[in-house]
C-alpha cells in the first residue's frame, strides 16, 4: 500500500503512467486466465459423454488452452489499448469493472451451455427477447451470489498485479514465463488433435468443438453433435444413461372415480382409410366420438411407436427403462388401483411381434397370443361380457392382421372385417353397460405401406398420419385439429381413467388429449431429430442440414435455433 501512496504521490509523466498500466496489466491477464480455466471446467462438465483417453486428453488441453486464449483475445482487443489512457489508478479501476462484466457474461453462457447446450450470441440473445419472450427455464438467480465473489476476486487480482509491479523478480518472471509456455503448448495441441481427428473422421473428438464458447461457428451440425446426436449411436441405446423418471410422485384428485380403459390398436391403418364406403362403422364412430384429426405417429417401428404410447416418453428411454424394469408411471398406478390389465394381439405373418417388457413396459401384464383379428374380438367380447360393475380393467388389442395382406384386393377385404368386427365389439360394450365408464382410444402404431409416399421421404406423412379416436365419459363429439401423438395416450388415461392431478410434464413429453396446447410440433428422435407439423415436417440431419418435407419433395432450409432448444428440451427432459 505504501508503494502504491508513493506511486500516486509522484508526477509521473505520459509515458511511464503506460508502461506501469501494460505491465500491471499482465499480471491482471494471468490472474484472470486462471479464473476462467476455472469457470471453464463447468464445461468439462456439461460436455457430451465420451469414451476413451484422447478425447478427455482433448477437451482438457482445449479447456487450458482455448480459455486462455479468449483472456488474451479480450486483452488485446480492450485492455491493453486502455493501457495507453495515460492514467494508472482510473486504468486499473476500468479493467477491474471490464473484468467483472466479461465474468458475468461467462457465467451467463456457462448456464446456458449446461441447460440447452448453445452458447451466449447475438442470435441466441435475440432469440431469447423475441421468440422465446424469456420463457426459457432458465434461472440467473445466481449471478446474485456469483457476481459479487467475481467482484472480490477481481479486487484482490488488482492489488496482486500492483505487489508484483513494485517486487519485480526475475525468478518470478521465470514461473510466469513457464506457466504461459504451457498455455501455448496445450492451445497449439489441442488444434492439432483436432485437426488430426477431422482428418480421418474421428467423431469422438470433433464431436467436443463445440463444448468451448466462441472455439467453434454455432451451426446445425455443432449444436446436434453437442448433443450427441450425429454419428453417435451409442448414444442413442445407451442403457447407463441416468434418467429422472417421473420428475415428481403422482397425486390424485380427490375422491376419484376409476374408470375402465380399453385400448385398441388397428395396427396398418391410416387416416385415409376411414370413410362411409369402406369402413361404415369407423366412421361412425369418429363421428360419435373426439376424433383427432392431426394424429402422427413419430417412428415408422411399430414397437417404438408402442413405447411412446405406453410411457409417453421418446424411445431414447427405452434402453434405460429396459434394463432398470422400470414400469410406465400410469401401469404402476393401474397395478395400485387393483386394475385388472390384459393385452391380446393377433399375429402378423410379416411382423411377428411380442409385446414385452422393453417394448411397453408390461412385463407384469397377461399378455395372450391369437391367430388373427376375429379370435382377439371373440375374446375381448367375453372379457367384456363377464366384467363385474365393481370391478376396473385395462383391455389392450394389437390387431395385426392389416399388417399381413400384400395387395390392395387384400388389404381391402381385411379392413372390412376388421371394421365390422369393431363396430360388434362397441356394440357389446354399449350392451353391457360399461359404456358410460370407459375410456376408450381406437388407434393405429403403424400405417398402410400401400399408401406410403416416396421412399426418398425420411418422414413418410401419408404413413404416419393414422386415426385417433377418442371416447371419454360424458364427453361430446368433436373434431380437434391440433396435433397429437402418442405421446399424449398415456396422460390420457392417467387423467381421465385414473384421476391422475400431475402435470404430465412430469411424467411424459406429451398431453392430455381433452385439452390439448396449440403446439407448433411434434419431436422424434429417429437418429435425425424430426419435427412433425401440420404442413410439413422439418429434418435436421446427421450431416447438419436442415431440410423441409413436403409430399412435392425436400427443400433445404436455415436450422431455426429457437425450434431445436425446445426440442432438446422435450427430449431431454428427464435425463439426469
């Protein structure tokens, strides 16, 4: 301190106030590059899982090294042309504010990694005021706390940066000298490595350039390797993945009133195939009940379709779900309110197809095999037809037999029955008086490959767009235009069957069918992320582009950064 009275005592002239600010001034920059390695490991942090010596050696020689660099970047281009004001004390007040606000800014793009996995732009800012109108989850309650411990820090770097200024040693100069060589040696490896791996397509490390802020352009193909979705297929089946499922325990309403569930599943059907010619009693039934008129299933496989409406989750779950045996939240409540669930399919000649444990979660469930679609109503009549009034069922059918036929002539024979036998099967649930308290979904979990667009389509509207209709007691008949899934089945019935309270935010991506959101789309994970609109659907590809389908072909578009946060946040949502 004495030093520093004697300093500011003095008349000193132009020239030696600059050269102490320059020299104060590195030592400032050190102390700060220190910091923000520090910082920076919360990206070390947040970074996509990875396997393997040389992508942790990379990301760590690039956190030294590139962390580094943006301190030195933000010195040259700010600080060190402040040096030359000519003023020592106003000069050291000045970079300690400077400091303090490109801390904060790091910490802000620090959450901001860790949350959506972008960094902190002019578009990412604009996107926030404009589009999003702040509702982004996120949370800066922190920088409360966190802004001023940067205060202190930066305070006590100024009076360290001015006790090296008056003990100037060349031993120390040594130790700094040794420190910035290693700065340099870590920068100038990473980029090598990196250099190396993009060379012969090493994915486990170009994956990582987008983990650092302003180390790499934030494109499409960056902001979806940061998620591990391009050329990462362990990613996708990882079984070890730490989920968080539901987010909370489910309440009840009070007093509720359990209901009966019979699910059906018209499998090979698909919306345009309901009609007064060819399916009479389907199309009554659409006519009587809440029919959804903008229903699309995210995944041409059948079984992920089944997952999705068993749990209402993404199929990225499966794995993980799989191999921890963890039941659909809605099943477990069913088991809970002594529900006697059952599911019969019929076999399919060209899918054999076994609904187990990974596929929906019913491993705990009775599951019955038949021939074809007549055995599974014959028996489905009787489970009905010997119901008691005091007892509650969950009945699911996997009819199959729409799955089988290999010409037009064929698939219109067994549409025809499979509709008439549909309309005996309401019949019998309207005679005996369980009607009034069941819940009834009438669906599909694969469309009509004889209807299917082009091949070159990666998402096939005219398959995907399958009926959904819906019986809920005491419930009108509506059409309803806004896009559902299935997803949405699954709050469905835990709503309105169970008496479930919880948001199924808690418990799935998707929503109660009866009061459904005007959502802009809806997420699949198929390897490429797909967004599924009313019009079109929008793909984002493993090679970074971003294209629009439409049935008249594919036209590449600029990614729209606000539409894929939100679907890394529905997709993400219960990853721990």
């Amino acid at each position: 301190m004495s030093d520093d009275l004697s300093f500011s005592s003095r008349s000193y002239t132009y020239k030696e106030q600059a050269a102490r600010s320059i020299t104060w001034g590195h030592h400032f920059l050190l102390l700060n590059i220190l910091l923000a390695i520090f910082v920076g490991t919360a990206y070390v942090y947040a970074a996509p899982s990875m396997s393997g010596f040389l992508p942790f050696a990379y990301l760590i020689l690039t956190l030294f090294g590139h962390m580094s660099f943006l301190a030195c970047v933000i010195y040259l281009v700010l600080f060190f042309p402040l040096s030359f004001i000519g003023n020592f004390r106003a000069y050291r007040v000045i970079s300690v504010l400077a400091a303090v606000f490109f801390f904060t800014l790091l910490l802000i793009d620090v959450k901001l990694y860790l949350y959506v996995k972008v960094h902190l732009s002019f578009g990412v800012l604009r996107l926030i005021f404009t589009q999003l109108d702040f509702n982004t989850g996120l949370n800066y309650n922190f920088l409360f706390i966190a802004v001023p411990i940067v205060l202190v820090f930066e305070l006590c770097f100024a009076k360290i940066a001015t006790a090296y200024l008056y003990s100037y040693k060349g031993r120390k100069l040594i130790y700094i000298r040794g420190l910035i060589a290693l700065l340099t040696a870590c920068f100038i490896s990473s980029h090598c490595i990196h250099i190396w791996a993009d060379a012969v397509g090493y994915d486990k490390v170009t994956v990582l350039r987008s983990v650092y802020p302003a180390h790499y352009p934030m494109t499409a193909k960056s902001f979806l390797q940061s998620h591990g979705w391009i050329s990462d297929e362990e990613h996708h089946s990882d079984p070890n993945v730490r989920i968080n499922y539901p987010l909370s325990p489910l309440d009840l309403v009070e007093n509720p009133e359990p209901k009966n569930v019979l699910t059906i599943f018209v499998n090979g059907l698909t919306q345009q195939d309901i009609n007064a010619a060819d399916t009479p009693n389907l199309y009554a039934l659409k006519g009587r009940g809440i029919s959804f008129e903008n229903y699309y299933l995210p995944y041409r496989d059948i079984k992920d379709n089944l997952f999705a409406a068993s749990y209402g989750l993404p199929r990225l779950y499966r794995p993980s779900l799989a191999q921890n045996r963890t039941l659909p939240v809605v099943l477990t409540e069913m088991f809970r309110q002594d529900y006697l669930v059952r599911a019969l399919e019929s076999r399919s000649d060209l899918l054999p197809l076994r609904v187990d444990s990974d596929d929906s979660g019913l491993e705990d469930v009775r599951v019955e095999e038949f021939g074809d679609n007549r055995e599974v109503f014959a028996k489905a009549q009787e489970l009905i037809a010997g119901q008691g009034a005091e007892e509650r069922s969950a009945l699911t059918l996997m009819l199959n037999d729409l799955l089988a036929p290999k010409s037009r002539a064929e698939y219109a024979l067994a549409l025809s029955r499979t509709d008439a036998e549909l309309g005996a099967l309401m019949e019998r649930l309207k005679a005996s008086g369980l009607a009034h308290n069941t819940v009834v979904v009438i669906s599909s979990l694969a469309g009509s490959s004889a209807g299917a667009e082009s091949a070159s389509l990666r998402f096939d509207r005219a398959y995907s767009h399958v009926p959904l209709i819906l019986f809920v007691p005491y419930q009108g008949a509506r059409a309803v235009s806004d896009l559902s899934s299935p997803y949405d089945i699954a709050p469905t019935i835990g709503a309105q069957a169970l008496g479930v309270s919880t948001s199924s935010s808690a418990y799935s991506i998707g929503y109660d069918l009866t009061s459904l959101p005007d959502r802009d789309f809806i997420v699949s994970d198929g390897g490429d992320i797909i967004l599924i609109e009313k019009q079109h659907a929008t793909i984002y590809r493993s090679n970074g582009q971003a294209l629009v389908e439409r049935s008249s072909g594919a036209s590449e578009v600029r990614p729209n950064l606000a539409d894929l946060i939100s679907a890394m946040r529905e997709l993400n949502r219960f990853v721990e």
